[in-house]
C-alpha cells in the first residue's frame, strides 16, 4: 500500500512539474536562508568562546609600587576565587612585547624618553569561571585592592560584540518564522491547486467509498517528498558556498587565529526533517480545507 502511494505522489509531482518546482524551490530558499544564520550561531558562538577562554586579565599598577607591596598584590589575587594564575609582567618588559608587535612602526617608539608602560600582572582564569558576569566579579574585586590603577579585559569590545550577536539572533528567530509561514502558505496552494485539477477524481474516489486517509496519504507523501527535495538542495547550496567563503576566509588568517565549520550532521538531520514538516504542514492544511474534515 505504501509503494502504491509513493508512486501516486510521484506522479502527482511529474504531473504538475513546475507547481513542484517553484514549491521546492521555494522551500530550498528558505531552508538556504535560515541555514545560514544558523551557521553564522555556531561558528559565532564558537569564536566567541574561543576568545572568553582566551581572555586576561590585565591588571595595572601604580607608579612607584615596591616589591613587597607587589608581591602582596599577587598573593591576595591569587587566592580569589577563579584565578588560575597571576603573572607580573614589568614595564620593561611590556615595551619589549610592544615593539616586537610594533615592528614595522618601531620609528614611532625611537623618540620616547622614557618607558611610559606600568608594571601589571596578566591573570589567567580557571575555565569554569570564564564567563562575562565571573570576569566582571573578579575585575572589581581587584580594582579595590590599593597599588592597583587599572583593570582591563577588553569589556568594553565584548560587549558590544556580544550585543550584535544578540541583535543578530533575534533577527535570525524574525526572519525564520517569516520564512516557515511564507513556505507552509506557498506548500498549501500548490497541493490546493493540484486538488483543484484532480477534484472530480477525488469526488468519485468518495463516492464510491474510499476513505479520506486513502485520499490524503499520497499527497501527504508529496509534500514530505517536497520538504525533502527543498531541504536538501538549500543545503547543498549553503556548502557549496561554505566551501569557497571559508577557503578564502581562512587563507587571510594564519596560525589557524580563524577557523569555521560546518554545520554538524545533527543539525543537518534537523533542518531536513523540520523541511520536511513544513512540507506536510503545507499539505495537510491543504487538505483540511478542501476535503473539510
């Protein structure tokens, strides 16, 4: 029974070719279109972890702090709670870094007559503590301590990054409703129009008592099939085009500073199947309609 409707749903779909197509194409759009800010997510989400886990604490200090007073500072921060570790880092040796990534502008430091860098200490956090509101306790809690000037971690830049991704995910939640309703209506009139064709046939076929999942199944079946198709070819264009984006992306990052992936075969599995029952969402408010049930 179930190959007798596979082979009535495709017929239905040779039959009526370019009402399929443009359906599956539209489908394929859709699926092209919310894939990809789904991608843009993960790959968003991964960078931005990246960097939390990467993130240090850059704590600045007074001028004229003494080595007792120094090492008193480091030992009160390394027992808060969350630091991994606390590295001094003299003035001296900030400018040394400072010119080794200044190499091309190195003319720029040659007239300085003295250092103008503090003494700091580079703190690194445990993993479970890097997160936004841990980093912000910390950085307060050292602010506090006396000798200590300043401290930085970027906080500023990352939320700000942090708010445009944001911003971008309920955009990405707009947009993939409009897409699911604008499909789902387009999917029910292309199985509302090929009823409308075939509605003397499905007139007799009750009349002489078929019943009305008998009627439906086939086209059930076609709007899955349609999912499916759309699905997978709004997939295989979002590859492609992963493809030559990340190639090019990663060539102008050395150091492997940026890598993109993907979508995983999980998710993959997911946008097919919710392809799928946007196809038989289509059809069966199609045929709830037409055959008033």
């Amino acid at each position: 029974m179930i190959i007798l409707f596979f082979k009535r749903a495709l017929k239905d779909i040779l039959n009526n070719r370019f009402l399929n197509v443009v359906t599956i194409i539209t489908i394929a759009l859709s699926i092209l279109i919310v894939s990809a800010f789904i991608l843009f997510f993960v790959n968003t989400s991964d960078i931005m972890n990246s960097w939390k886990k990467g993130i240090r604490l850059m704590v600045y200090l007074k001028p004229g702090v003494t080595e007792g007073k120094r090492l008193a500072i480091k030992y009160k921060i390394q027992n808060m709670d969350g630091v991994q570790d606390a590295r001094f880092i003299s003035k001296d040796e900030a400018l040394e870094r400072f010119n080794n990534q200044m190499k091309r502008q190195s003319s720029l430091l040659k007239n300085l007559k003295e250092n103008p860098l503090p003494d700091a200490f580079e703190i690194r956090m445990t993993a479970a503590s890097q997160n936004s509101e841990k980093i912000e306790l910390l950085a307060s809690q050292i602010e506090t301590l006396p000798s200590v000037d300043e401290v930085e971690y970027g906080q500023l830049w990352l939320g700000r990054f942090t708010s445009i991704f944001n911003l971008f995910r309920l955009t990405g939640y707009a947009m993939g409703c409009i897409f699911f309703m604008a499909t789902v209506f387009i999917v029910a009139n292309t199985i509302r129009l090929v009823l409308y064709s075939r509605r003397e046939e499905v007139e007799i076929m009750r009349l002489v008592g078929a019943a009305d999942r008998f009627i439906k199944a086939p086209f059930y079946i076609e709007g899955l099939i349609q999912g499916a198709l759309g699905g997978f070819i709004g997939l295989f264009v979002l590859f492609i085009t992963f493809i030559y984006v990340s190639s090019r992306v990663e060539q102008g990052f050395s150091f492997n500073l940026l890598s993109i992936r993907f979508l995983s075969p999980g998710i993959i599995f997911l946008i097919i199947l919710c392809s799928m029952f946007v196809g038989w969402l289509g059809c069966f408010l199609s045929l709830k309609q037409f055959l008033k049930v």
